[in-house]
C-alpha cells in the first residue's frame, strides 16, 4: 500500500489478462504524453472498464517535439 489505502499499481494490480485492451474501440483522444497524465489517464479508463462501464481505450497524441508516447 503507498498513502491511506491507496495500492501500489503492478502487474498484480493491474493485470494485463484482466480484458482484451486491442479489442476496445479507441474513446479517448489525450493530448500529452506525460507521465502524470498518463497514468491518471489510464488509471481512470481501465478501472472503467473493469467495471465494465466505458468499453475503450485512449489514443494519445504527442504535443510537443520532446518526449515520445
């Protein structure tokens, strides 16, 4: 656990297996690729969709010429 009662994310946490992630539609246009945004980002649309709530995944587009996605 990292804080009150927040999990650490891992691959036991967030199993990659747990749902077809190619297999959803791409619903989320992000802007940015940085890592804090990123992981908020994907946090928020895989524990959608396990709940299975959302169906989709992000496509994300570079911003500026540093960095990559």
């Amino acid at each position: 656990m990292t804080g009150p009662g927040l999990p650490l994310l891992s691959a036991a946490v967030w199993r990659e297996d747990a749902y077809d992630r190619r297999a959803l539609p791409e619903r989320v246009l992000q802007f940015g690729t940085g890592v804090l945004l990123r992981a908020i980002c994907a946090a928020a649309v895989d524990a959608a969709n396990r709940a299975g709530t959302f169906g989709g995944r992000i496509v994300v587009v570079q911003s500026t010429p540093n960095g990559s996605a």
